[in-house]
C-alpha cells in the first residue's frame, strides 16, 4: 500500500510538473524579421538578444541597426547600443560563447535593391553595452548557420558570399580573435540552410541554392541534411555525413537552436519556397510559413517530430533560443508576409494526440 501511494503522489507531482503553463514574454518593442538572436548568461541572469533584422514595409530602409534584449525574470525588453556600421543588416548569424554575443557577417540592401554581403564580426560586451569589432569573415557570408564548440569556436557553415553560395566551414577562435583553416563541407553549397550544434556534432538541413536548370525560378529548396563529427583533437577535422530527410517538406529560413543539456537541436517554421528579404518567392508566388516543429536527437541519431501543427507559425528566422522551459522564437514573418513582433514560447516535448 504504502508504494501504491507512493506511486501516485509520483505520478500526480510529474502531472503537476507538465502542466505548468509556457512562460509569456512581452513583444519585441518593434516588429521585426530576420533579425539575428542569441543568448547569453550575465551576472546570474539569463539575456535573451535581437540585432538588426528588416521591419514591416519589408522594403531597403526597414532595415535596422537596433538592437534589443529581454531579462527572462521580467520578461521585458531593453534597447542595447546599436550594432556598429552606416546600415543596418539582414542575413547575420549570432552566437553567445563567453558572456559575449558575436555577430557575424548578413547583408545590407540599398536603395536600387542592391545586396552587400559584409565580412564584419561585431563583439558585444553585455555587462557595459559596448561593441568592439573581431578579425573579419576570410570569406564574407549571409544567411549562414553557426554553431558554438566548447565555448570558444565559432562554426559558420556555408552561406552566401557575393555572387553564389559557398562550401566554406570557417572556424572562429574567440579566445584568440583568429580565423582556423577547416574542412568543407561536401555537400551543395546553400544559403538560408538551418541547424546547430551539440557536443561534437554538428547538423544543418536544407536551405536554397540556384537552380541547376535554366528554368525559373532562380533559386530552389535543398533537401540535404548533413552532420558532421567534429574531431575531438583538432577542432579544423570534420567527418561529414548525409542523413535521412527531416519530417516535413525541404525548407528555408527555419528557426534553429541547439540545447547542450537536452543534446537536441531544435527546429520550427520556414518555408518550402525561398525568397528574397520580401517574403515574396523567386517564382513569384508569396511564400508561406511551414507549421512543423521538429528536432535532431544527438543521442539517437533520430529525428523527433514535435508539433505538426504548430500555432501561428512563422518563417524568416536567423536562429531561436532554448531555455529550460521551451524554445523562444523572437519576431519573425507570419502568413501573408505579416512582420511580426510577437515571442513565441513553444513546448519542448512531443505534443499529446
């Protein structure tokens, strides 16, 4: 008897546990897409971050510099200093490694629709909101992926550079502010690919790349999904590796964010039809945001499909953020190419059928 009690005081307290409401966080204090995200842990507190990122025109000059972040035990946001430069830019990837936050690369669009791809690295310093400027990108890159080893390399995987996307790994040493020279990865270079990293593995799925045909339209869905095993004695030798197709279409621009804790990386929203920064596909056709959240289990070498249907879904992502209680998804592009400013907060298990 006294374990059957035990048993459903067990039972009722775990039941307790997972019916603890989502956390809800106040909107960004400006809609926003494409914005960079990252988070970082300062003097006990937890910070979550947006940088840049294109406003609700979805036009050349709603384009921003700004940049923001929300203390999770108030859930309200603050400005920071601006990222440093004449214009502001889309298509940049953040990464939190040291109680810094590393901005890499993007691109700037003027006035004629023109596209800059920069090779800027932009270092901020949370505890006196400062920005200095890191050893530049050797190959500049936009709507890149990156991922964080041992919190001190930095990983930006493919991407765009100037004219085509590019094969690159490049391997940023933020202990020594230097560049490493790194294994490329095999398969078809992609620009607005997805994906992360845990432990030594690193994943990225997807993405577009121009279109082998000389049909339209000009750029088309990748559907590859790689990992690759980070060499643990040399951090430059990476052993690549196609894995099965992820649940759901091929997509582009989703939202991805690795959790060292729960060895998953996880992954939410985009779009089966690339676009450029208008939400507006290279066929011509609006683009519309995938309703799938799903996950790369490290320990099982699986896929995990969380949500097939995921409320409100949205595409137009440079990353999201895991905390303890669920994945932060911060702004981002809703049906109908709504720009939006909301913080979603989704579960991290499976959704109950």
């Amino acid at each position: 008897m006294t374990r059957f009690v035990a048993f459903i005081f067990v039972f009722f307290l775990a039941a307790l546990l997972f019916a603890v409401p989502l956390p809800k966080f106040e909107p960004l204090p400006t809609a926003l897409s494409n914005n960079a995200v990252a988070e970082v842990k300062s003097r006990g507190s937890l910070l979550l971050y947006s940088f840049m990122g294109i406003g609700p025109k979805r036009t050349w000059d709603a384009i921003t510099n700004t940049g923001y972040y929300l203390d999770i035990d108030t859930g309200k946001w603050s400005l920071t200093h601006p990222v440093p430069g004449t214009a502001g830019r889309i298509g940049a990837v953040a990464a939190g490694v040291r109680e810094h936050i590393f901005l890499f690369g993007g691109y700037a669009v003027d006035a004629q629709g023109g596209e800059i791809t920069v090779p800027d690295v932009n270092v901020y310093e949370p505890l006196r909101d400062l920005w200095f400027r890191g050893a530049d990108i050797p190959v500049p890159v936009d709507d890149s992926v990156a991922g964080v080893y041992r919190d001190r390399f930095i990983y930006l995987i493919s991407g765009w550079s100037k004219t085509d996307a590019v094969r690159d790994v490049q391997i940023y040493d933020a202990e020594k502010n230097k560049w490493l020279q790194r294994t490329p990865i095999p398969g078809t270079p992609v620009f607005g690919h997805a994906g992360g990293l845990v432990g030594d593995t690193i994943v990225y799925v997807d993405g577009a790349h121009k279109n082998p045909s000389a049909d339209q339209p000009k750029y088309v869905a990748s559907d590859e999904c790689w990992m690759g095993k980070i060499d643990r004695h040399d951090p430059t030798k990476i052993q690549w590796m196609k894995i099965p197709s992820h649940p759901g279409n091929a997509r582009y621009r989703i939202a991805a964010g690795s959790s060292e804790k729960d060895q998953m990386i996880y992954f939410s929203g985009g779009t089966d039809n690339p676009y450029d920064f208008n939400g507006i596909g290279y066929d011509g056709k609006p683009s519309q945001p995938s309703p799938v959240t799903f996950a790369f289990n490290a320990r099982t070498g699986k896929w995990e499909t969380l949500n097939e249907n995921t409320p409100n879904p949205t595409m137009d992502h440079r990353g999201l953020l895991v905390i303890p209680e669920g994945l932060v998804i911060i702004g981002g592009m809703e049906k109908g190419q709504q720009i939006t400013a909301r913080v979603a907060v989704l579960p991290k298990q499976v959704k109950s059928k």
